[in-house]
C-alpha cells in the first residue's frame, strides 16, 4: 500500500498505555451526535442479505444489537487497547522507538481476505500509533471484500490536541451515541523509551490528517467521499 508523506508530523503524543474501563459516573456521561457518514453507509446494510460487519472498537452491546436484529453478523476487535501491549516494542531501521506492526497484525485482525462487507473504524487512526496506522489500513483492505466499505472518522485543526476519544453506539441509522473512554489508573509499564499510546484517563489524539493525508491513506481504494461535522470532526466513506 502506498505511504503516507513520511515526514507527516506528529501533532500529539500521549504518554503510557492501559487498559480500558469506564467508571459509573463516566459511563453516564454520553452525548449523542449526527453522522451524514453513518447514514450513508446505513444504505448498505438496510438488505436481506446477511453482511459481515467489523466493528473496530470495544464489545458495544448497542451495536451488536442493532446489527444482529437485522440479520447480520458482528464482529468486534479494540485495537486500540491492543496497541498498548508492552510486547510490541521495537527499534525501526533508524534507531526510532516503533510499535512492531508485523507482531501487531500477526495477533489482530486475523480474518480471510475478502471477509467483510463494512468495516467500522470509527477514529482509530487519529489515536492508533502512526507506525501501525498505514499496516492497518492495508489489512483492513484485504479484509474488505470488493464493493465493500469503510467509515472512518478525523479531527480537524480546531479539536485540539486533548480532544477525548469517543466509544461510538449506533441509536439510529444515522445518530450514534458517543461513550468516552476512560483507562484503569494501573497502566501497563514497558520498556524505558516506549512508544507513548495512552495517558492514565484516556487514549491521547496521535496526530491531526488534513484531507490529502486522508486520501493517500485511502489510495488503494476506489472512492472517498468526505462529510464535513460540526464537532471539528470529517467523517469519511471510503469504497473498496
């Protein structure tokens, strides 16, 4: 798959990882937003047929639902907290501390290619370590079988750097419920010099892509269409 521009700066770093939870009083605390780019996509799976759908974001059970009383299968895969396994760890060619992305996709999105009708990636890249975005998209479309597609979603400029990252619940076809994710206080400890991915109260925004990073992420796919929201927010439909 094709780079990114490889002298793309990162914006924000974070700086220790963790596991995911949410306190009752955090879990309480939901917003609830439009998405013209879930309501679009909501075309999709409004079908007899069953489609696989891969949700890329911790066990929701609003979004199993949802999906299963329609008559199509859910899978569900948080990588985000998988990234802050302390294992992953590693030197790249110029001496960088990296995250391994070869070890990364060896125990996550492990599925047959072609495997997925949508996939749901919410605002992974935007928190994911930058050396795992590029190897997750590529895998994300092998994944994908043709016709297929995928929503993301990027901040813009004007988030801000501790912009908090959201767990997204699907209420409607094109209103989803916003859940912040919050981490346990005893965060993982990895070797001096790790790879920064999360702070103890949550995941910290990685960096900022304007719209020509986002297409050369995408290049491999044949379409991209952009939803500009209200919440300095661009959602993004992109078609395998």
């Amino acid at each position: 798959m094709a780079s990114v521009v490889q002298n793309f700066m990162k914006l924000f770093r974070g700086s220790s990882g963790g596991s995911e939870t949410t306190t009752p009083a955090q879990a309480s605390q939901k917003l609830t937003r439009r998405s013209s780019g879930l309501g679009e996509a909501a075309r999709s799976w409004d079908t007899e047929q069953t489609l696989c759908i891969l949700d890329l974001g911790a066990t929701s059970a609003a979004n199993i639902r949802y999906f299963t009383e329609r008559g199509h299968k859910i899978y569900s895969e948080d990588l985000l907290t998988a990234s802050t396994e302390p294992s992953l760890i590693t030197k790249d060619d110029q001496g960088n501390t990296v995250l391994d992305s070869r070890r990364f996709l060896a125990d996550n999105l492990v599925y047959p290619a072609a495997h997925f009708d949508v996939v749901l990636c919410w605002n992974l890249p935007d928190y994911l370590d930058e050396s795992l975005v590029k190897p997750v998209v590529g895998r994300l479309w092998s994944v994908l079988k043709p016709g297929g597609m995928l929503l993301a979603f990027f901040h813009t400029r004007d988030a801000g750097p501790d912009s908090p990252c959201y767990r997204f619940h699907i209420i409607s076809p094109d209103t989803l419920e916003m859940q912040r994710i919050v981490l346990r206080k005893e965060t993982r400890r990895g070797q001096t010099g790790a790879v920064p991915t999360a702070v103890s109260d949550g995941f910290r925004l990685q960096r900022v892509f304007n719209n020509r990073h986002i297409e050369n992420l995408f290049r491999d796919f044949i379409s991209i269409k952009f939803f500009l929201a209200r919440d300095n927010v661009r959602e993004v439909l992109v078609g395998r």
